[in-house]
C-alpha cells in the first residue's frame, strides 16, 4: 500500500487499511478531537475522532515528517527505524 492508493479510498476504506495494517504509534488532543497516530510502513496516518459526537470527523495520510512534530514528546522515531 502506498500513501497515493491509500487517499483514493472512502474514509471508511482507509479506516480498514489502518485496523488491518496499521500500528499504532500515539494520541494526541487538539480543539475537542482526539487524534490517533498510526505507521502504515511507508507513511503515516491520522484517525480524527470527536468524543463527544462519537464520531469520526477525518482519516488521513501522510509522508510528511513536518506532520509528525505533535507527536515527538510522545514516540521515539529512533525505534522506528531498521538498522
């Protein structure tokens, strides 16, 4: 799976992908949304979930290591990689 399929899918195809393939990696919170971060191997993906309406507002990809700076008090990026 490459980050360009994976965005053609309906959100609910992308939430699959992730449940099926995906490891989840942080949380984060920001304005009422609790935000999943998960690694599918070649990008990364978001799960934007509302806790008050109980639902899920956004899921989305992305390569960009910009994207990952919320997360950084939380993972270890270093663990991620294969040496």
């Amino acid at each position: 799976m490459n980050l360009t399929l994976f965005n053609t899918h309906t959100l609910a195809g992308r939430l699959e992908i992730i449940w099926a393939h995906g490891t989840f990696l942080a949380y984060r919170a920001r304005r009422g949304y609790r935000i999943a971060l998960y690694d599918l191997g070649n990008f990364f993906a978001e799960i934007w979930y509302n806790p008050e309406s109980e639902h899920i507002s956004l899921v989305r990809g992305f390569s960009s290591k910009k994207a990952l700076e919320p997360y950084l008090n939380q993972i270890n990026l270093l663990e991620m990689l294969d040496f």
